[in-house]
C-alpha cells in the first residue's frame, strides 16, 4: 500500500483503475460541491447577522435614533428643570416679597394706587373685562 492507504495502482487491470479514477473524481467533486455549498451557508448567515446588526430590534440603525431622542429628552427635561426652578423661585417670592406680591396684583388684577392712572396700549386687556383668575359673580 501507498502512503495514502490506497493499492498501488500498477497491480490493478485497466478497468478498475478507471472505475477507481472514476469514483475517486466522483468523490473530490462530491467534496467541492459540499464545500461549496457550505461555504455559501456560512457566508448567508453572516449577511443575515450582519443585517440584523444593522437594522435589526436593536441594530444600529435603531441605537442612532435612541441617541438622537435621548438628547432631545435631555434637552427638554433641562428646560422644564429650569421653569420649574423659576417657577419655584416666583411661588418663594410671593409668598414673602412685599413688591412681588404688589406686582402680581398689579398686573392680573389690574390693581392701582389712589391716584394713579392706569393706561391700556391697543391689544392690552381692557379694564372691563374680568381678568383671568377671577371668580365667579357673588349673589
């Protein structure tokens, strides 16, 4: 025997050499056809990763438009940190500034001092329309 652990081919008549050849290139074209096609498998299931990577659930695709909305929510809740911060300050202010206090009822009640005019600029509320916190008339 060979190295190969096939007979020596002299040995053999004519005919089963070719029969030999024959199914010994019947078997390395089974093998390349495998490894063919193996070859494409592994390479569609990587395109089919690499897609879903992409633009899958939780593709890239999808992780940029995360971040652009994260920013943007962080922008706003910035933004609705500080009014709240103002908005809290006014509430502190009105409850023991004197001058805020005169202020906010100067301009939503339309409160003046005796003596003073109060003159309305075209677009401004008039003086006979009720402002916008008042109650309802009292029988």
């Amino acid at each position: 025997m060979t190295s190969d652990h096939r007979p020596a081919t002299r040995d053999l008549p004519p005919i089963v050499e070719r029969a030999s050849a024959f199914v010994t290139g019947v078997i390395e074209s089974v093998y390349n056809t495998r490894r063919k096609i193996a070859t494409a498998g592994v390479l569609a299931v990587a395109a089919l990763v690499a897609y879903h990577a992409v633009f899958g659930a939780n593709g890239m695709v999808v992780y940029g438009n995360k971040r652009t909305e994260l920013k943007s929510v962080n922008v706003e809740v910035d933004k609705l940190q500080k009014e709240n911060q103002q908005l809290s300050d006014q509430i502190k202010a009105l409850k023991s500034d004197p001058k805020a206090i005169e202020k906010e009822a100067r301009e939503q009640l339309r409160y003046a001092r005796p003596g003073e005019v109060i003159y309305l600029l075209p677009g401004q509320k008039r003086a006979d329309t009720p402002p916008a916190n008042a109650t309802a008339d009292k029988r």
